[in-house]
C-alpha cells in the first residue's frame, strides 16, 4: 500500500453556480491525528478525502508517517476494537453522523514492520500484517542535499534479441567525477523512484551519504524488458510459449524470464550492455568490492543469481522475499534448473566471495505450482550459513509484500557496505562473529490444529 505522508492534491475544479469546488486534499497523519484530538467536524470529510472508501468497509485503512498513525474502520454493528502487533490498541472512536470509527496511535520500533486487526462482534475482521513504520532516514531530512535522478533512459538488447528496456540513473550530491564511485544496481527500478512512496531508497540513499554510512554510488534503477517488438526471435518465442503455458502476460513472462533463470545471462546483459551506457558518462568503480545488486521477490533470486554467477563484477546483494523456486525450472539437461537448486548450489559448488542480506516473511506463502518461497529463503540462509557466508536473515511475519523490506532498508544498507574502505578493490568476507555462534534456523509447524 502506498503510504500516505505528507503529500497535498489540490486545485479548482469547475464552477457552480455561486461557489467554487475544489478537488479534495488528502490530509498527513499529523493532520487526521489533530483533527481527532480536537474532535473537529472536518475529521469526517478528511478521512473521505484521504483514506480508501474500499479499505475503510474491509478493515484494511491506514496512514502512517513514522511512529504515529491513524487508523478507520466503517462498522455498522458493533464497536470495532483494534489490535496492533497481536495487543490491544487504543479505543475506537465513533463519528457522529457515520458508520466511521476511528484511533490514532504510536508503534514502535520504526525500521520495522508490524501488524493489525480488529475484532468486531467478537471476529476477526480486516488488518494488515505488513504495515511498515518507517525511520527518519526513509525521509528527506533538512540540510541533506538530494541527488539527481536521470529522465528515463532506453536500451535495446543484442543478448535478449532486440529486448527493450527502460532504465534511470541516480547521481548522489556528493558524486566527484575526479573520483571512481561505487555501483548498486536495482532490479524493478522504477518501483524504487517514489520518495513518497512503498520504497523510498531514494531518500535512504541520500541520507546515509551524508552521513558517511555508505559510500557515494551511482545507482541503476532497472525495469525489466519488453520483447513483443521482437517477435521470431529465439527469445520472443521461449518467452510466448511460457506466458501461453502459464497463462501469464507476455511482459510478465519476459521479467520471470529475466530475473528466475538460473544463468549467467542477465549478468551478462548488465555487464556488457547497459553498464558501459553508464560507464561512458560516470566514473564507476569497476571492482566487485565496490558494486551491489537488489531486488524484490523474482528481482530479489535475480540479484543473487547475478552475484553468484558473476562474482567478480557484483560481491554485495540485498534480497526481499526472493523467489528462490522452481518458477523457471525444465526438464531438460541442457537448460540450468530453477531457484529452488540453490540451497544445493551454495553447499556444493565452490564457495563465492559475497556478502548476503535475505529478507522474508512467515506468510510469504506462495504455496502453488513453484513451492513454498518461506521455505526456500529458510534453505538457503542456512545453506549460507553452514558454507560461513557473511550474511543476514531477517524473517518476520509479513506476507510477499515489500514493507519490512522497505522498512528495514537503512539498515540492511549499512550492514552491507559495513567496514567499506574506499582504498581497497578487494576484501573476503567472513561471517560476523555474533553470527558464528549461532544456531541453524529451525521451523515448526504453526497452522494446524493440536493434536
């Protein structure tokens, strides 16, 4: 769900005769929370004009901003009662006049992901379990200057048959073209560009720059390829069966092409197409110490893939809810297997320098065709583990959705680039000493009744 911060739409609409209409401003949490407090006859309208009506009749509404948020419910036969991180919240308030109830409330830790519910008549009704609260660095902080964000830029691809593919390129404030900065590329880019948004890396980027957190990197914001210009072409073809087999649109096929497929061949993409675009106007570091890749669910097996396979252009990875599956996996010798190999991969083939952040959550349960993706993050983090990578897992108990992701963005970027020395193009990871110590994940079956 997009978060609703602190942005305004507003402006005249027509004329009626003797008055002007204005189209509605959405409110901030800060402002829905003051109307509440002061029980304000504007509260009503400001709740319309900023939350979901469908949303509001599912239980599902929310605003947040930080800790604070403010949350409503219409409930026509008995008083909602709100539950936040599986304990009570504060009191619903009724509005006059309407079917609405509303509560502001605080939850912390920020940099976190949390959940809610409500009971009304005494069942479970609505909520969320990926209701993300976001810290100050997901922000744009006063005083820290903000990069440049490139128009959309285009590249037509000789590796995928003339694949089309849309890009951007994000320049930090403290870039010095007399000096080489380090790359992260970002799969799904465009989902990334909000800074007021579901993923506002922008603002996390810019922020952790200033603070000397992180290096100054040139970033990549990459949008999976469009085929269907290309049709006869040994890749338009491959794509076209799958999508008709999986009844899938064509451009959906053409990403899970790209991202699931257990090869070297998107690395190669990158690496000899579009990074020499970026490469002629910027002055980026060519070392795999200095570069880092991230994406989210299929984006999330893609940039893992891609670090495996090409080491010693990529060494840092991010990984959100990575669909580590079967999802592009065939019968056929020839062809490399699907994500869900490589747990068996990491233990048995020779051990790469990479430095891993995996994210997941509990009810990421896709559990059709391709298997469980929980499951196959808690593989392969303990198959990491048990090979000494230096990585993290963090599992909450969120669904396939971005927010703890996104959430927890900050840190998962100053844990990756942890220790990072400018001087250096090299160094081996090992896994951190608090990590050593220990245990393998462990799971238990939770949704099923005692026996």
């Amino acid at each position: 769900m997009k978060r609703q911060s602190g942005f305004v739409l507003a402006g005249i609409l027509f004329l009626m005769p003797g008055r002007l209409l204005f189209a509605a401003e959405k409110s901030t949490v800060t402002q829905l929370m003051e109307l509440a407090k002061t029980n304000s006859p504007a509260l009503k309208d400001a709740i319309a004009d900023t939350l979901n009506p469908k949303e509001l009749k599912d239980g599902t509404a929310w605003i947040g901003h930080g800790a604070d948020f403010f949350f409503a419910i219409e409930a026509k036969a008995s008083k909602p009662l709100l539950f936040i991180d599986g304990a009570a919240g504060p009191l619903m308030q009724s509005l006059a006049g309407s079917e609405l109830w509303y509560a502001s409330a605080r939850i912390e830790p920020v940099e976190r992901l949390h959940s809610f519910y409500y009971l009304v008549g005494g069942a479970k009704f609505g909520g969320r379990l990926d209701l993300p609260a976001f810290g100050p660095l997901s922000y744009q902080q006063p005083g820290i200057p903000t990069g440049t964000l490139s128009p959309k830029l285009f590249h037509t691809s000789k590796i995928y048959d003339g694949m089309k593919s849309e890009y951007w390129i994000y320049v930090p404030a403290e870039y010095d073209p007399h000096t080489p900065a380090a790359l992260m590329v970002f799969q799904d880019g465009e989902w990334y560009l909000d800074r007021n948004g579901n993923n506002p890396a922008l603002n996390v980027i810019d922020n952790l720059i200033a603070e000397k957190k992180i290096p100054v990197m040139i970033c990549v914001f990459i949008n999976p390829g469009d085929i269907e210009s290309s049709a006869g072409t040994a890749t338009y073809i491959a794509v076209k069966k799958y999508s008709d087999e999986w009844q899938r649109t064509l451009k959906d096929s053409m990403r899970s092409t790209l991202y699931d497929t257990v090869s070297d061949r998107y690395v190669r993409f990158l690496h000899s197409e579009v990074l020499p675009e970026v490469e002629a106007k910027y002055n980026i570091r060519r070392d795999a110490y200095s570069r880092a890749m991230t994406g989210l669910s299929s984006g999330g097996i893609c940039s893992f893939n891609a670090a495996w396979q090409m080491p010693d252009q990529f060494s840092r990875v991010i990984s959100w809810i990575g669909s580590f599956t079967s999802i592009q996996w065939k019968e056929d010798p020839a062809v490399p297997d699907g994500g869900q190999d490589y747990p068996e991969k990491v233990l048995h083939e020779a051990r790469r320098n990479l430095r891993v952040w995996i994210q997941d959550g509990a009810e990421d349960l896709e559990l059709d065709r391709y298997g469980s993706w929980a499951l196959a993050n808690i593989r392969l983090t303990n198959a990491l583990k048990m090979k000494g990578y230096d990585f993290h897992f963090s599992f909450g108990k969120g669904t396939h959705n971005s927010g703890q992701g996104a959430a927890e963005f900050p840190e998962q970027m100053v844990w990756l680039w942890r220790d990072y020395d400018p001087s250096k193009t090299a160094q081996t990871y090992e896994m951190e000493p608090s990590e050593k110590s220990k245990p393998l994940f462990r799971v238990t079956i939770a949704n099923r009744d005692a026996q």
